[in-house]
C-alpha cells in the first residue's frame, strides 16, 4: 500500500518479500513461521532504541505446525472433475437460476480473445452453460429469471488482487484501521480475516462498479505483513467474514486438513524498499531476508517445497533485483509483484524468477507520489505485455477506490495495452496470479456465477454495470429499483472497442530515457496550419458556458494560426500562403478547443508528495504556536507563488496532457487526511508548461483566492485537530476586521470579507458547509458586501444543494467516494446505485460547479475526469457543461476569467477525436498570450 505517500501511518516499516508456492500450500508459510523467530531477533535487534517494548511472538504450537508439512505432498488446485460439480458451497437456498439471453460474451478464456455470442444460464452459485444454451437445460423449472441484454456485453465479475477493503474500512475512523501491525516487522501468523470488517461501505461501491472478488492484504508497513485471503464481495445471510471467503485454507479454523482433499493455496503478504526504512536501509533488508530464507530452507529441505503464493511489495529495479535473485538462492517463487513502479524497465530481470514469471500489478498513471514510484510510466502495461508477463491492473483500494478499477484497464488500453489483454488485467490474470482462476475471472462452465452485465462495451470511459451477479445471487441493477443506466449510449459505437492513439514514439523514449524522458516541447512563432479540423470551440463570455463551437458537424476543414491567433477557418484558409507556414499538423478529425484548468493539488508546489526535500516545507500553524515575529503577521500568511516550482514533471506532463493552466495553493490533502493547516495560504494561477516564474505569461494571477481548511479530526491523525467550534470563530473574528490590515492576514481577510478574492474552503461535512453559509450571511449583513466563497472537495454538497445555489456559493469537487466520518452518506450513489450524481443535484440547484483533484498525478487525467461527469448523469450533463466544469466555471470560481480570457486563452488541438474521446490525444496548445504555437 502506498500509505507513506497518502498520509497513513506505518506501524512498523519492515524489510518484506513474498514466497510463491509451486507444489504445497503450507509448508512455506510454516516454514516461514520457524524462520520468523530469527529474523524477528535480527530486526529487533536492530530496532531495539527505538521500540524496546515490542516483542516477536512464535505460536505456542509452531512444532505441530512445522509436522504437519511432512503430509503435504500435493499441488494446491480444483479437486478432478471441478468443472462439472452440481452445486457452489456458496449457494444459498432461496436463490432462483437465472438466464441471461443475447448477450455478447467476452469470457476471459484463449488470453482474452474469446467472443461468444448467445446466452448465460446460472443456477446453484455456479455457471452452468453459456452461448448456444439447450432449452432443456431449464424449460422444466418454472422459477427461472429471465433478463435479455439485448446484445450488450456479459463478462465474469472483476478481481482486484490488491485491496485493504475491509481492514481501513468505510466511513474511515480510527478505530477501523487494521492494516499494518505495531508489534514488529516479521508477522507471517497475521491474518487479514481476523481484522476484516464486513460493515465497509465500500463493498457496494466497488460492486456498483463491476467488482466481485478481491484480495485483502495486510498493509506494507512490515517485512512479512501476514497472511492474505480471497474474498467475495456479497455479503452473506452468514453475515461473517468467514463466509465472504473464497476457497480458505482447510485448516483454517486450526483443525487438521483432510489430507484425502486437494490443498488449497495460502496467500502471504511481503513488501520492501522505502516502506521499511525503520529497520535500517536496503542492504540491511536483503541481509535479514536471506538470514531469515536460509533458516527456512534447512525446514524446507528437511521436509517440502513452498506452497504459498507471494505478493511482493517492491518499487524499483534494486529491490526486484534483490528478490530475485534471493528467490533463486532459496528456490522460492513470487506470485506476483505489486506496485512494480520499474518493474517495466527490468523485463529479463522479472523473467530470471525461480520458479516462473511473476505477474506484474501496477497503477495505469499513480506514479511520482514518492521517489521509489518516480519511474512509473503509463506505458509499463504495454512494455510489460511486449515481454510476455502478465499484467494486472489494481486499486490498492482506499488508494483509489476499488469501484473504479476498471477505469485503470481503460487507461492501460488507451496507452497501448491491447484491448484483450486490458480486460484480461482485472479478470484472468489476477485470478491465475492467485490460483482462482478455476472459479473466478473466466466465464467457463463451472466456475462461480459471477458476472457483470454492462451498458456499454468495458473498455469504453464510463462504462457502467447493468446487472451485478455473485454466486448467481443479483447484487446491483435489479428492475424494482429503477434507476436508469446508459441513457445516452445508445449506439453501436458504445458496444465496440474504443479506438485509441499510437503513442510508439513516446513509449520507445520511455524505455530510452528509463522513464524519464524529455518532456519539452518545440514551438513556433510563425504561422501554423492545422489540417482535417472536425471542430474549434473557443472562449465566448456571452456564450452559455463561456464557450463557442466556431463549426461541428460540417466536414473537416483546415484552421490557421499565425503568432498563437486564429486566421481562417475552414474555407477562409485557401488564400493563406502556403509559404507563410512553418508549421502543419494534421488532426486527422480531431478538434481545437479551450485548455483545461487544474485546481486542488499542489501541483508546481513541489515534485514529489513523499519527498519532503522536493516541496514547500511545514507551514506555521497560528492555533498550535505564534508564527514568528519576523512575520509581524500572527496568521503566518503565505503565497503560494512564492513557492512555485516550475518543471515539475507532473506539470509538464499535465500540460502535454490538455491542462494549461493550475491554480495551486499550500493546503495538502490525502486520501486519510485534509490539511492539518487551517490556514491554507494565497494560491497562485500559472501556465503549467512555462520554464520559470520570470517567463513570459507564466503566472497569471500571483494571488488567486484564501484558503483555509474546515474539518474534523482527522481518523489517523497523530494530534487531534483544534475544535471545528474553535476554527469557525477565528474566521469569524478574521473576517470582522479582527487583524490589522497593515499585516498580511488582516489585509487579506478584509479583501474576501469585502468579495475582493474568493474564500476558498476545503470542507466535506454538510453540517459545516451550513455552518459557514451561515457565517457568510453573518459577514456580509455587517459589511455590506459580497462575498465570494467556494467549497472544495464539497463531498456532501448535494444534501445543501438548493442552499448553496440560493446563497450564490461555489463548489468543486474531486469525485472521492469515501467518507472520513460517520454520519448521512457523503455523495450520491450515482449508477447503478442511484438515478442522480452529487454533480447533477448541484447543477439543478444553480451551483457553478468545477471539477479538480486532490494529488498531482491526477491533474493530467482532467479531460477524462470531466469526460465522467457526463456520462454517468443519464444525458442530464452535456459535453459543453463538463468543458466547462474544468475550464471557465473554474475560471468564474476563482475570478481568474479576466486574467485567461484577455486574449482568448490557450487552446489545445486534439489529434484523433475530440477532449473527452479516448480516440484522441494532445498535440500542441495554441497561446495567443504567448504568441506562439507549441508542438509535442
């Protein structure tokens, strides 16, 4: 888990790699038990300043453990006959067999490439027949469902094969966080069934969106975290953790296994790098490993082989170069490999495993959060897939929410990972990876009846389940809930594989430059000709939207820019002399539109989240201690702009990704935690691709907005926050004239107070949000004035829509989906779950709505963020709204219109499709401002 870089605390950073099983399911595990005692000695050791009250504990019965591998001689797998059993152990009574007809059905099976087109009947938790289904096979039952897909596609239901789902459950609270382990770094008898939680909210959510079976895993924050177990997500009449399982170990419950039964694997959680720093660095690591590997292999060679599967916690070529070759001098094999940020920069090196090739689990496009993930490229699916190892695409939930794991398959394919094997990187793969895949992500007869119905093809942005199935039972997407799915796709185009952009040349300077490639671009001061324009849309402030399509629809035509501003259009361009041209793209139906804008991140603010070194540094917090008197300011007020750092390579890559301008300020989120600064700073507005703060067009507005953080405590915080009570009233107090306006943060305070520049205020809670339209009535009766105040990440805007729109506030949102607290849910369910979005019920409600995210990486996905908007609202959001959720409503929130729009703004010419098409990709940004044209 990348809990170091999101704000999680890691109880015990520990040195950790995984054991693979090849033949036993036991042995390694309790081989592992006997070694743990010594390397728990070393680690102790090791750490014993500073944590000399934490002690290793061995199982009283770690002898009869260890005698018991001396039966298990057999491979881990489906008992002979698996595919032709009658019933699932998971089928519950009262659940009638279902038939889906006409169904197009990418089953999993031939690496992906299997098409079957017919029917899929499910009966007793298992899938009893698919395609051309015999009538005899159910005319004789009476109680059968019946659903017609009408042609749309069935797959089996998604595996996540890296999830904490259930061990930092939602609503995230302290006392639901059971991840990593306090009491030392070498913990092998830990389970994740003995802290899993069957009251997290995000099973559901993750269903919504196709999941239905996962991985729990123990966090990274020791060595050897402990064991990890497959789960399904419905939840049971059992009710119990137990009964989610899938295929436990059969002396789970600590009887004797029946030696006459086939084994079943046993899962084991490892990690290594940055992760474990507590316990000194990496060649201390890869020493207590292999003292520790080689005290099992003596218990190993007296007995039998592994038989564990290993996920591996492991970043960089260092440490999977450590791994495997320890895995070749103790004969061990690794299952898998997770977060693997180089692991697409050391192919051979993966392919020298003992044992086999591991299966790779990565993030499409989470990289450069620490310096251990600084390589990630979004190209290492394709990379990988070039070199025949099996790609997986993972959540990592809460990370990113599980529900949208499929959206990290669609990023894969749309960075080149062909379409089959994209699919099969949240289906097969991860099911073989944990040796499931005889009942799990393959549409095959026999195996559990889980699969998911969608409205459109997966692939495509925004494809959402229909109908959700687990053990044959109907999870989401049941007709007496009547929640209207896919309006607005119809279409044969949502029904086939989204067509996506070459990127062989920047993948091949990927691999060149070893993930870090140059990232500049060429540009051009002179006349530019853009050739096969589908459409131009421009900045308009009378236009609704701000915007203005200049043609659509009407053929393709050339656009001519000379010195950044448009010329001709269309038929206007035949006199242009072709000898004025320095320059000529060919957009192959794309389109010119405006560029986007980014907010919410630290973005230009620092380079990498983790690195301390690469950012800003602490702020002064004025309610823990005075900002020091230097300042003559007691708030410690501070600009962002005075921070920036340009070249980033997350701002670079965000510029070349459509989003021209950011508009950053010092507050710094996690998926745990808001700022712990309530006083937030002034944020800045800056073109994302310029060079230095001294260039031309390069910041546009120094101070953009004040913003402040309103919040609870957080559930992981080390402090407790001060008091919500304590923060509304020194705003209040600030906002009163309360300082000087000679200082910094009096001066400031009576600019927002006067709607001089936006109040900007980081808030989830809805009864907060209440609390502080109260405060601006407050503020502006005694005034006389206006004032301009924005929530950002807003999660529970939508139950105060109506309020916020009659009181002319303004929110942005980020899309999470987890709340911090308990309480009213904080965001709507959306489809398959609700009819509404929180984004709808804000628009109706007359709220200017933007769209930003919280962390930096996230910024160059804005264009498909804003794509979600539209559809998942059921054709209540159009495309010109979504443009402008990231374009000039933020412009509007923020008061920075003037300062983008005084000469038109940037524009961006899309090669293949338009902004929100995964056909298309960025090609150059037309700057009037700037005069210039620039080429990627």
């Amino acid at each position: 888990m990348a809990a170091e870089a999101e704000g999680l605390p890691l109880a015990a950073p520990a040195n950790t790699r995984r054991s693979t099983a090849t033949r036993n399911i036991l042995p390694v595990l309790y081989t592992l038990l006997a070694a743990a005692t010594f390397l728990a000695y070393l680690a102790v050791r090791a750490s014993e300043d500073t944590q000399p009250h934490r002690f290793q504990h061995v199982p009283l019965d770690a002898d009869v453990i260890l005698s018991r591998c001396v039966a298990l001689y057999k491979t881990p797998g489906p008992p002979t006959g698996f595919s032709a059993r009658e019933t699932s152990e998971r089928f519950e009574s009262d659940t009638k067999p279902t038939l889906v007809r006409n169904a197009t059905i990418w089953t999993g099976a031939r690496n992906g490439t299997e098409i079957v087109y017919g029917d899929v009947y499910l009966d007793k938790g298992i899938i009893k027949a698919f395609g051309d289904i015999p009538e005899t096979l159910y005319t004789e039952r009476n109680d059968v469902v019946v659903y017609d897909a009408e042609g749309a596609w069935v797959t089996p239901g998604l595996v996540d094969l890296h999830s904490h789902v259930g061990l930092l459950s939602a609503p995230l609270m302290r006392g639901t966080f059971d991840v990593n382990s306090r009491h030392g770094p070498v913990l092998p008898w830990l389970r994740s069934i003995d802290g899993f939680d069957t009251h997290d909210d995000a099973f559901l959510l993750a269903i919504a969106g196709g999941v239905t079976t996962v991985q729990v895993l123990p966090g990274s924050g020791n060595a050897i975290g402990g064991q990890a177990f497959m789960f399904k997500l419905r939840k049971t009449s059992d009710r119990s953790p137990t009964s989610m399982l899938l295929e436990p170990p059969h002396s789970l419950n600590g009887t004797e296994a029946d030696h006459d039964e086939p084994l079943r694997w046993r899962h084991m959680k490892q990690a290594c790098g940055e992760n474990l720093r507590r316990y000194g660095n990496r060649m201390d690591a890869i020493w207590s490993f292999r003292s520790a590997y080689n005290e099992a292999r003596k218990i190993r060679d007296a007995q039998d082989t592994y038989c564990a599967k290993i996920s591996n916690h492991c970043y960089e070529e260092v440490d999977l170069d450590d791994i495997v070759r320890l895995t070749n001098e103790f004969q061990f094999p690794i299952a898998s490999f997770h977060h693997a940020s180089e692991a697409w920069l050391v192919p051979e090196v993966l392919k020298r495993t003992w044992g086999g090739t591991p299966a790779i689990a990565i993030f499409a496009t989470n990289h450069r959060f620490k310096r251990e993930s600084y390589r990630g490229s979004e190209f290492a699916p394709r990379i990988l897939a070039d070199n025949d190892i099996p790609v997986v695409m993972k959540s990592d939930h809460p990370v990113l929410n599980s529900r949208y794991l499929l959206f990290e398959a669609q990023q894969a394919h749309y960075f080149g990972l062909p379409p089959n094997m994209a699919l099969s990187s949240v289906t097969a793969v991860p099911a073989t990876a944990a040796g499931m895949s005889h009942r799990v992500g393959i549409l095959q007869k026999g195996a559990d009846a889980d699969i998911v119905l969608w409205d459109s093809h997966p692939l495509q942005l925004g494809a959402t389940p229909r109908k959700v199935w687990i053990d044959g039972i109907l999870q989401v997407g049941s007709d007496e809930d009547a929640v209207v799915i896919g309006k607005g796709k119809g279409g044969s185009a949502f029904q086939r594989v989204p067509s996506v952009p070459n990127w062989d040349k920047e993948r091949e300077e990927a691999v060149k430059w070893e993930g870090l490639p140059p990232l500049g671009t060429v540009k051009h001061s002179g006349c530019v000709r853009f050739r096969n324009v589908g459409e131009v849309v421009v900045r308009d402030p009378e236009a609704e939207e701000g915007l203005r399509s200049l043609f659509v629809g009407e053929g393709l035509g050339d656009v001519v820019f000379d010195e950044g501003r448009l010329v001709c259009v269309r038929t206007d361009c035949v006199n242009v002399d072709g000898s004025d041209v320095v320059a000529e793209l060919d957009l192959r139906g794309g389109s010119i539109a405006p560029g986007l804008m980014s907010f919410g991140s630290p973005i230009g603010i620092e380079e990498i989240a983790g690195e301390p070194s690469t950012g800003d540094g602490l702020l002064y917090d004025p309610f823990l201690s005075d900002a020091p008197g230097i300042l003559d300011d007691k708030g410690g007020m501070v600009r962002a702009a005075d921070a920036l750092q340009f070249g980033t390579r997350n701002a670079l890559l965000t510029h070349r990704s459509g989003v021209t301008y950011a508009a950053s300020s010092l507050a710094k989120s996690s998926t745990f935690a808001r700022s712990p600064y309530t006083l937030a700073g002034l944020s800045v507005t800056f073109r994302t691709g310029s060079a230095h703060a001294l260039e031309s067009g390069a910041i546009l507005k120094d101070i953009t907005a004040l913003h402040v953080v309103v919040s609870r405590t957080a559930p992981f915080s080390a402090e407790s926050r001060v008091s919500v009570s304590t923060q509304i009233a020194a705003l209040r107090r600030l906002l009163l004239d309360g300082e000087p306006d000679h200082t910094e943060i009096g001066y400031w305070f009576q600019k927002v107070a006067q709607g001089g520049i936006p109040l900007v205020i980081d808030v989830a809670s809805a009864d907060i949000m209440a609390t502080l339209l109260r405060l601006k009535d407050e503020i502006e009766e005694a005034r006389g004035s206006n004032m301009r105040m924005v929530f950002f990440h807003a999660t529970e805007a939508h139950l105060i829509a109506e309020d916020i729109g009659t009181k002319r506030g303004g929110h942005t949102g980020t899309g999470e989906t987890l709340s911090a607290h308990m309480g009213r849910p904080q965001d709507l369910g959306r489809p398959p779950l609700t009819n509404d979005t929180a984004l709808v019920a804000l628009v109706d409600a007359g709220v200017t709505v933007g769209v930003g995210v919280r962390d930096a990486w996230q910024a160059p996905n804005t264009r498909f963020d804003a794509a979600w908007t539209v559809l998942e609202s059921n054709g209540r959001i159009t495309k010109e709204q979504a443009q402008a959720f990231v374009s000039t409503n933020l412009e509007k929130l923020l008061c920075v219109g003037e300062w983008i729009g005084q000469d038109g703004g940037d524009l961006v010419a899309y090669q293949g499709g338009g902004t929100f098409d995964l056909s298309s990709k960025p090609v150059a940004v037309i700057s009037p401002g700037r005069a210039l044209v620039e080429v990627f």
